[in-house]
C-alpha cells in the first residue's frame, strides 16, 4: 500500500476509533455512576478498547514516517515551527496522538491492579483528560488549527 491508501484507511478508521471511545466513555460513566464493581471482564473490555486506538496509532506512525507534510517539516524546523499547517502535522499532531493512546496503556496497566474494586470513578476522572488531549488534536474540517476534510 502506498502513502494515499494509508491515509484514507487512517480517515476512515478515526471513525471507528471515535465510536469506540464514545460506547467507552458511556460505559465507564454509566459503571461510574452507579458504583460498580471493576471485575476482571470489564479490565478486558477495556483492554479491547486499547488495542483498537493502539492499532490508529500504529497507523498514524506509518503515515508519519512517510508523509511528504512531517518530512518537509523537518527539512527546515525554525521556519516550519511559524507555518500552522506544518507545524500542526509535523509536531502536535503526532505528539498530542502519541501521549494520549501512551496514557490511554498506562491506564489500562493500572486498571487491572484495580480488579475487584470500585475502579470505575479512578478511570472517570482521568479518561475524560485523554479524551480531550486526543480529540483536540484531530484535524476536524471545523478547526482553526488546521482544515483536513472529515472523509477523504
């Protein structure tokens, strides 16, 4: 496959992604609210749910590492670093992408420590912080920061 279908498969398998963080986040809210106790099938639902942003990841660094936009951005880095564009692909987006699937991994690490306890208010509080690192670094077509269209 070459850099254009990689692209287009990463688009569409945001999508994805999204859904799945969406049925996440109700789920852990909806296990939050009602006090539930963390048992070992939830901590491998939400192992599933990390290997689905996992493999996003995965993707996005094999774009990354092809992608004429991050390899231009590195060829002259104090010009490129004033450009948005650029700098929005070169750097924020995969740093941003990067911290938060890594701390999505530390989370689910910690979770399974937390089987057989009301864990679900612990990854509450700090899941929604990595749902807005993450969904602030999409390049959504409504953005200021970059305009990349929604499908490709």
């Amino acid at each position: 496959m070459n850099y254009s279908h990689w692209l287009i498969f990463h688009s569409y398998y945001r999508w994805l992604v999204l859904i799945a963080m969406l049925i996440q986040l109700l789920w852990i809210y909806w296990q939050h609210k009602y006090k539930r106790i963390f048992k070992a099938s939830d901590w491998q639902l939400l192992l599933g749910f990390t290997l689905l942003y996992n493999i996003q990841l995965l993707l996005g660094w094999l774009l990354y590492c092809s992608s004429p936009i991050s390899m231009g951005f590195w060829q002259d880095l104090p010009a490129n670093l004033k450009n948005r564009q650029l700098r929005f692909f070169g750097l924020e987006h995969m740093s941003m992408m990067t911290l938060g699937i890594l701390l999505f991994n530390v989370l689910t690490i910690i979770a399974k420590k937390k089987i057989g306890s009301p864990a679900f208010s612990y990854l509450w509080k700090r899941i929604i912080w990595i749902y807005l690192i993450i969904l602030c670094s999409v390049p959504w077509s409504f953005s200021p920061l970059t305009s990349r269209p929604n499908f490709r």
